[in-house]
C-alpha cells in the first residue's frame, strides 16, 4: 500500500475515535466557524423566529440582530448554532426538561 493509503486509513481511524468521543481532547483542533447563517439554521427546521429562540435560549431580539446581520454570535453561539444546524434533536434532548 501506498503512503497516502496508509496516511488516509490512519486519518480516518483518528476521525472514528473523535467522532466516538475516544481521543484526546489534546491531540487534535476544532473548528468553529467563523460565521454561520442562522436565517438558514432556522428556517430548515421550519421554525418561526420565536420559536427557535425559546427551543433554544436565545433572546429573540439577538437572534432578529443576528438574522439582520446587525450583529454577529460569538464564538459560543457559532458551536451551539452549529451543533443546533448539524444535530438539533441531541440539543433539543440535551436543553429538555427532566
């Protein structure tokens, strides 16, 4: 085999043992996104913006600014925004009541 072959399968088992939650948090960078369209967060979850904004916590007036590019989510925001985009039922289960 290869080196790139080689390289490739090891990628690919690093990515397996972070996706599992198995790695060192040291031995590997996230990425955050340096902006994420929260309009289009929204509305594929078919969603008013009063709705996503109390399924997620989020001031209503923050995410009107946020949609109206008035202003931007930090760093935090961006991570929930994309985790929320990507996986919306583990938050949803995650932000639920006990």
């Amino acid at each position: 085999m290869s080196k790139l072959g080689k390289d490739l399968i090891q990628a690919a088992k690093e990515a397996r043992a972070i996706a599992r939650g198995e790695a060192d948090p040291k031995s590997y960078r996230v990425h955050v996104p340096t902006r994420v369209n929260v309009r289009a967060i929204r509305k594929q979850q078919g969603l008013s913006q009063n709705e996503f904004a109390a399924l997620y916590g989020i001031a209503p007036g923050t995410l009107r600014d946020w949609e109206q590019d008035r202003a931007q989510p930090d760093g935090s925001a961006r991570v929930l925004l994309t985790i929320i985009d990507r996986e919306p039922d583990a938050v949803a289960r995650a932000l639920r009541k006990r």
